[in-house]
C-alpha cells in the first residue's frame, strides 16, 4: 500500500536517456554539428560566452548544442566547466582603441575621425519574416571595401579633451575577481562591472530601460558603439615583454550622461559604460546605462530609491545562474518543511475553534 | 571522470574552503564568506553542502546522503553519486556507520558520535533576512548583537497566533552570541544541534557562506520566559516501525483522505523494522533484506 519514492537512482537514469532522445529530435532530420551552431546561431554563442565567462566558440556552441538550445542551461555549463580550468595568468587590459572593428556608430556626434560604420547589424532590417530562409538558400556575398586604415579613436577622447566629461582615472590596482573572492559590499566599480558583464542580459536590459523610463532618470546618449576584434596579450616573465595570444570579439559601449554640476565642479557630462564578449550590444548598452545608475554616490547624485541604482539588489540578482538554480530549487522536495508547517497551521486553527466555541474562556 | 581531482574541487580551492570552515569552528556560528565555486549541478540544489563535503573527504570516508531524512531521494541519490564518481569513496545508507554525512532538512534521529561530521545545505544562511533584506545590514546587526529586530518578531507571532510561527528554520543562538540559521530544519531538530559530539558544518553555495558548530557546542532556541520553545511533531507514532519519537512525514495514501504516518528518517525506520518492531500498517519481516 505504501509506496514512498523510492527507485530514485534508475529513475533518474531512464530521464536523462529520454532527454538526450528529445534533444536529438526526429531521426530524419539530420543532426546540428556545433559547427553550424558556431557559425549559424552566432549571437546565441556570444551570449553564452558572455555570461558564462569563458571566450570559447566551440564550447559555447556544444553547450548550446547540449542544452538544446536553452541559453541559460548552456551558460550553466560553460560556468560548470570554467570553474575547473587552471589560471595560467592574466593578460595586459585589452586595448579598444586599437580594435579591428566591423561596427562602430555614435549617436552623440554625425562624423567622427575613423567614420560611423552600421556593420552587421538588424537596426534597419525591417522585421519580416523571410520566407525564402524556409528553404535553402545561398546568400550572395556583400560587398567590399577596403579597410580604412588608421587608428579609430574613442569618441569620448574628443569630449575629454575639452574637458567636458569627466575623466576616468587609470588605476594601479589589480581588480577584484569575484569568481575567485566572495562578493563583500559595498562593491568597487571594477568590480560591478565584472557583475554586470557576467549579469543576465534580460535583468540588465529591465533595469536598463527602467532608468530610461524614469526610475532613477539619467539620460543616457550612446556616445559610442563599437564591436570588433582586440588583441590579447600576455606578459612572459622569461621573455620579458608581451606576446599576443589571442584575438577575440567584444561590444564597447560608452554611455554620455549628464550631470548638473554641483556647488565644487561644473557642469560637465559622465559617462557609463559596458564591455562584453562577441556581439552583443543590447547587453552592452544595457551594462553602460546601469553601471551609470548605479554610479549616484561617487557623483554626489541623490538615491531616488530606484531599483538600477541599488547596488546590492543589483549585484545580488543579476546572475542568472545563481537565480535559475535558487528558483528551480523549489521543485525539490520540501515535504520535511512543508510537514512542519501543516502542523502549525493545524495546532493554530484548532485553538482558534476551540476559542470560539468558548467565547468567556479565550479571555 | 580522472581529469578532475579527488573529489571534483582542485587543491586550492579545498584549501581556500577548509580555510572558511576552519574560521567557522573558532567563531561558532557566524557566517564566513567564501568565494563559493560554480558546481556542476545548480545553485540551490545544495552546492554549498557539495563544497564543504568535498573539501573534508578524505579517501577512507564513508558517505551518507540524505535528503528529507531519505536516502534515496532524488537529490540525495545524485549527490551521493556525484561523490562516488568524483572521490570514489564507500558509501552508505546507514547512519552510525557513516564518517560523513551531508544533509538537506533532517538530522538524522540516531545520536551522531565524535567520529562523524554532518554537513548542512543552506538556502539561505541569514536568520535575518526576512527581517532586513540588506546583506549590509545584517552583518552590522551580528557585528553589534542587535537582534531586536528577531524577539519583535517573535512576539508579533505569539500576539498574533498564540506561538511562535516558525515551523522549520526555527533561529537559535549559539554559545550566547551568533543568532544562526539552522538551515531549513524542523524545530523538531534543533535540540539536536547543542551539545551534538559531531562536527556540524553549514554550507551556502550561493549566498557565498560556510558556518559551524564545532562539537559539544551550547545551541539555544530562541523563545519567551513564559512561550517556552517546543520541539513539535506530528501527534502518531510510525506506521511501519511503531516508533513514537521520531519525526513523521504524512502520506495520502487513498482518494478519501486516507493518511499514514512514517518516519521521515528511513534508515532509522529500517533498522528498527529489521529489529522487529512493527508499527499499525507494517508487515513484519517483509522490509527485511
């Protein structure tokens, strides 16, 4: 009569062989190569490089493979199989302004030294279903140009030099890493940052588009976009300089912001800003708006209680790893508690009958 | 499974864990951040107890999982797993003749000895945060003792129900000083907790915190003068073992609200199943192996 769960071990083996059959699909179709993954589905991959943390294409593609195309199932995996690699060591900061870039527009100026660049982007596609895509069609490449040669200086660099946004101060410090150190509050700005750069690009883009909506308002102009490849260079000791081991596609963006001024400094703008893995500039526009909302105390701004500006709330909730886990978590078996609970509420709705039907002993 | 090392975690990283849990046992429940890794099963599915098993075993452990007071659980069953894998260590089901033992929710009903560490997964370490959302907050109230805030919520309960209405995860002090969170446990548990000759260990994966009881360590559960603390169960004894004092899970067993009563703690109801006891719904011999 009493049947417990038990059986949990074959139970769980016979539901991860039926999942890896779903995930196969129908046998007649033929099956995705991560390949076509990497190439195909290229900003899925760079979102799961980005909030997994790990710049690898290949990888990012089987986890996307794997997961059967739930994105954050697939950064699960990145970040499963990040946190076992070795740190051999830590590159120089890649530098931007000498990025090979494929799209850089600003918003805040018509022309700019190194030219606006649309590149590869949806911006003016109109949203119609291409039905041609159904079937296999072969795309006639683009044209060409040639590259324009010569650096493409930061736009905010030509600001700077009139002294109308503030400066950024380079500093010294290694920055925090909180893979490796637990998160301790309030946090520094570098290390915000790397939150928000691993943070859920769906929680950045809601906090995001809140400031703009008037919850902590700051009114953001993209000053610059900007995606392409960097170089990524690393010191040898023995060597005694630098050798570039790596290129790898990032999102720049650089947010320009008013500021009022206050009784000690001018008017003058600020800035916020976002850098991602591959491209993905939603995530990076959204990075540069929060980190700009979240940046009201060192500019002596007021905390108007919005949410973006809120630091531990922020910091706290924008992993979707760690929030995933904590919200599917529920489905385990909670009957232990849930037990106890019955209990209480039973042992309490008894008093209270009983009081009632005792009205002159309850008091 | 031979690229990752003994027991999954790399030295360092067991290094930086023992180095919490060591801060842990000389600071009786206050909560040591820890840069928490990444696990290969979810956040909230007991990465924090995964982590702090896995920083103390040791090759000759013997490893009891246990989830709900069960061993074959779900999530007990692929933790347990995941350690025979990763660590290749013994296993078992059987309490005193396990050296480890990682928990979610129970403590086991037969006393621990000196030779057992018990690990706890942790939801959420802060016995204050449905009080005080803020993290920044709350360590200042630890730093200073100020837990007003937890007897107005106490009393606010008894005003408002008659008894303290904290079922499970019921607040405790530790040695006078640290209110702690004995993670989501009955209260029925928590007079468990004092004095235990076992090393007990708590593990947040995701809140980033390890806390201890070091053994023979003073746990008190907070109460009133006058609205002392109860250890509540439910009013039957087992129906398949007949035990009286063991803590009960209920089970719908038919459509007109038929219900038994069986001990959540399944290794303790075997062994006294084995034992012969009987309880009202029990067939003696048939559980035997």
């Amino acid at each position: 009569m009493y049947v417990a769960v038990k059986g949990g071990e074959r139970a769980i083996e016979n539901a991860h062989a039926w999942l890896a059959e779903e995930r196969r699909g129908d046998r007649a179709v033929p099956e995705l190569t991560v390949a076509q993954i990497r190439e195909q589905m290229a900003l899925a991959v760079n979102r799961v490089m980005a909030e997994g943390s790990l710049y690898d294409p290949d990888l990012a593609a089987l986890a996307i493979k794997q997961a059967r195309g739930d994105l954050i199932e697939a950064i699960f995996l990145i970040r499963a199989y990040r946190t076992t690699l070795p740190r051999l060591g830590a590159s120089r900061p890649v530098d931007t302004a000498a990025m090979a870039c494929i799209r850089r527009i600003s918003a805040t100026f018509k022309d700019a030294p190194g030219g606006q660049v649309l590149g590869p982007t949806f911006d003016y596609t109109h949203r119609l279903l291409d039905f041609a895509l159904m079937a296999e069609c072969d795309v006639p490449p683009a044209p060409e140009a040639s590259a324009t040669p010569g650096p493409v200086p930061h736009i905010t660099g030509f600001l700077n030099r009139d002294g109308l946004i503030q400066t950024e101060a380079a500093g010294e410090a290694t920055p925090p890493d909180l893979t490796r150190e637990p998160l301790e509050l309030p946090a520094s700005r570098p290390l915000r940052l790397q939150a928000l750069a691993r943070g859920d690009e769906g929680f950045l883009l809601g906090l995001a588009y809140s400031t703009q909506r008037g919850y902590a308002r700051n009114h953001a102009f993209v000053g610059e976009l900007r995606i392409g490849t960097v170089a990524v260079e690393v010191d040898i000791p023995e060597l005694g300089f630098a050798i570039e081991v790596a290129e790898i596609e990032l999102t720049e963006c650089e947010t320009v912001n008013q500021f009022a001024g206050s009784k000690t400094e001018p008017p003058q703008f600020t800035r916020g800003y976002g850098l991602v893995f591959g491209q993905t500039e939603r995530k990076a526009i959204s990075m540069a708006l929060v980190d700009r909302a979240l940046r009201w105390r060192e500019l002596g701004e007021d905390f108007l209680g919005a949410a973006a500006q809120d630091e531990e709330f922020v910091l706290s909730h924008a992993d979707n790893i760690q929030a995933t886990g904590f919200l599917e978590h529920i489905k385990l078996p909670h009957y232990v508690d849930f037990q106890s609970e019955l209990e209480l509420v039973r042992r309490i709705r008894a008093e209270a009958e009983l009081a009632q039907a005792q009205p002159e002993a309850a008091e | 499974m031979n690229d990752y090392t003994f027991a999954y975690l790399d030295e360092q990283t067991k290094r930086m864990i023992r180095r919490a849990i060591l801060k842990g046992v000389a600071i009786p429940g206050y909560q040591v951040p820890f840069a928490s890794r990444e696990m290969p099963m979810p956040y909230g599915w007991g990465t924090g107890g995964v982590q702090v098993t896995a920083a103390c075993l040791t090759p000759e452990d013997v490893l009891k999982v246990i989830d709900q007071g069960a061993d074959d659980t779900t999530n007990a069953v692929s933790i347990r797993k995941f350690f025979q894998r990763t660590a290749g260590v013994a296993v078992t089901e059987a309490t005193v003749e396990a050296s480890l033992i990682q928990t979610r929710h129970r403590i086991p009903e037969a006393p621990l000895t000196e030779a057992q560490i018990l690990v706890y997964q942790v939801p959420i370490p802060e016995p204050l945060r449905f009080l005080e959302p803020r993290e920044v907050e709350t360590r200042r109230m630890h730093a200073l003792e100020d837990y007003g805030l937890m007897h107005v919520k106490l009393y606010e309960d008894i005003a408002r129900h008659g008894e303290i209405a904290t079922a499970y995860a019921y607040p405790v002090k530790v040695e006078g000083r640290y209110v702690m969170d004995p993670s989501p446990i009955p209260k029925f548990d928590n007079p468990k907790l004092s004095d235990s000759p076992a090393l007990q260990l708590f593990g947040a994966g995701r809140e980033q915190r390890i806390y201890a009881l070091p053994p023979y360590t003073r746990v008190v559960s907070l109460d009133f003068d006058d609205h002392p603390f109860v250890a509540s169960k439910a009013d039957h004894a087992c129906d398949l073992c007949g035990a009286g004092d063991t803590y009960l899970d209920e089970v719908i067993i038919d459509d007109a609200g038929g219900r038994m009563f069986v001990c959540s703690d399944t290794d303790h109801c075997g062994s006294r199943r084995r034992a012969g006891h009987v309880g009202r719904l029990g067939v003696p011999g048939k559980e035997v192996a």
